[in-house]
C-alpha cells in the first residue's frame, strides 16, 4: 500500500503522462518535506491547466518559504478555476508580504467567485489593517461575496464588527445569516446559537444545510444538542445529510463522545453514499479511532468505490508513517 517519496518522484519527472504526472503529484502531499516541495513547484507552469491546479492544491500542505513565493508568483494564474486553488493555497500556507498582494489582486479580479476567496484569505492572515478594505463588501450584490466578507471578519477582535453585521442576523442568504450567526457565536454572544436554531426549522433546505455546517464549525456540546434536539440526523436530504457528517467528523475530532456513536452510525449506514462520505471525512480529519472499522470494511471488499475512499482514508490516517520514509 505505501511507497516512499523517491517513488513518486521518478514518476512525476520521468513520465510525460498526464494522468500520472497527477498521481505522483497527489501522492506527494503525504510527504512534507521541502526538498519534495522544490521539486513540485516547477508544475505551476505547465502546460496542462489540471496540472496546474493540482499542484497548487499540493502545495497547499507546505508550510515552506520558498511555497510561499511560488503561490504568490503564480497569481498571474489566466485560467480562473486554477487561480482559485491558488488563493486557497495561499491562504493555508500564509506566506510573507501576502497582504499587500493580495490587495492588489483584490482591487483588479473581475471574478465574484476569486475575489470572495481573496476576502477569505485575507481574513485568515489576520492584519486588522484589512479590516477598512474588505468591510466595503459587506454592501456587495453578489451574496457569496458577502458572505465571505462576514466569514473574513470573525478573525478580528474590533468591536465593532457585531455592530456592522446586526442587519444580516435575518438575511435571506442561508450562507450570509449562517456566517453571521457563525461570528456571533465565536464572539460568546448566545444570540448566534437563537439564528442557528431559527435556521434549522425553515423549509428552505440550504438554509438547514448552511446552519448545520456552522454548527459543525462550533463544533461543541450545545451545538450537538440543538442538532439532536431538531432530529437533524433524521433528514433525508443529501444536501443536509452530507453537512451532517461533515459536523459530526468535526466533533469526533473535538473529542465529543456522543459524536463518535452518531458518527459510526452513518459508517455502519444502509446507504452506501453514507458510507462512502463518512469514509472520506473519517480521512480528512484523521479520525484514527475508526481505523479498526475501516480495516474490517476493507477486508470484505474485492474493489469498487468504497474501497477505493477506505484505501485513501486510511493512507491520511497513516501519514506520518510514510513520512518517516522520506
């Protein structure tokens, strides 16, 4: 099942396969090395857009200087759905002298979608020089813009931010009330938790599906309560199921007890596309608790889509065991 770094990186530099210049890219993020790093970078410029963006995503993981430099170097991204990755990247690696770029971009993107993602980031870097910047979206027409806005600004102290966000309280926009209930709630104001549970009993499903994925954000005992208390882990939709596992993945890794068993239930579910997602999210946030049953579940399968998200699941788990092999 595992391979090392060395590898991957015959892979990625010998083959002019596309699909496997990919594979090798998406393996490479189990080793975070900056050696390894250097020798991704070079694919923020080929020719292949998908390359591209994988690598971007890639780096993502690469808490390195020189990944820093590259990401922000590659703003100059023409493909927009590549130029998104990128920002997100950037957000996640936080490299220095950022900001100023950032702004810069943020002035000039046509793109809502890249710009809402800008915001976002520029949130997450956490200068509240921003603040005057990015408060003059809360007045965007485009509701995503808006709502990042609002998401961006939960990363600052200012006390007057709850001010600014008391007309979005009852906006019509199930992301902008979320991430406004969202910000109240992580500013120990209880009134967020009152948006959050008003949300969860509309008939507008995203508006139940943004408000559980906050509640997964918060990620405590008063938010798994008011989703038991709302029989939340009843609802059929897929747009609210999905969110559901994506809570309770969250509060297994907050180390919430009851969460584990509900959790385990959509492991353990009748629907395979339960399965499947509790599987992924399992991965993505390293639920190791769970490797006993992902293990059993592997041991009855010959191959198919389950497999394949145990197989992945378990290599995220186990990361810092391929690591050591670099």
């Amino acid at each position: 099942m595992y391979k090392d770094s060395s590898y991957y990186l015959n892979m990625l530099k010998n083959s002019d396969n596309v699909e496997e210049q990919l594979f090798a890219i998406k393996k490479l993020v189990l080793f975070k090395k900056e050696n390894i790093a250097q020798e991704v970078i070079p694919y923020l410029d080929h020719s292949e857009p998908v390359v591209r963006y994988v690598t971007a995503q890639t780096l993502g993981y690469f808490m390195f200087d020189n990944v820093g430099k590259a990401l922000l170097e590659a703003l100059v991204e023409p493909e927009e759905w590549v130029r998104l990755e990128i920002v997100e990247a950037i957000g996640k690696v936080k490299p220095k002298n950022a900001i100023p770029i950032l702004l810069k971009y943020l002035e000039t993107e046509s793109d809502n979608k890249i710009k809402a993602t800008i915001i976002k980031v520029l949130g997450i870097l956490n200068d509240e020089k921003v603040i005057p910047y990015i408060a003059q979206f809360l007045n965007s027409s485009d509701e995503r813009v808006k709502a990042n806005t609002i998401e961006a600004l939960e990363n600052f102290e200012n006390s007057r931010i709850l001010e600014l966000l008391k007309p979005f309280k009852t906006d019509k926009n199930n992301r902008v009330r979320a991430n406004t209930a969202l910000l109240f709630v992580k500013k120990g104001k209880s009134e967020g938790y009152e948006i959050l549970e008003d949300m969860l009993k509309d008939d507008n499903e995203w508006m139940v599906a943004s408000a559980v994925y906050s509640l997964g954000e918060i990620s405590n005992e008063q938010a798994l309560s008011i989703m038991e208390k709302n029989n939340i882990f009843e609802n059929k939709n897929w747009s609210i199921r999905r969110n559901v596992i994506i809570a309770l993945a969250k509060m297994v890794k907050e180390k919430i007890d009851k969460a584990e068993k509900l959790f385990l239930n959509f492991l353990n579910s009748p629907d395979e596309e339960d399965v499947i997602f509790s599987v992924e999210m399992a991965g993505v946030h390293g639920l190791k608790k769970f490797l006993p049953v992902l293990t059993e579940k592997l041991s009855t399968l010959k191959g198919g889509d389950l497999r394949e998200k145990i197989d992945e699941a378990i290599d995220s788990m186990l990361e810092v065991v391929d690591e050591n092999k670099v």
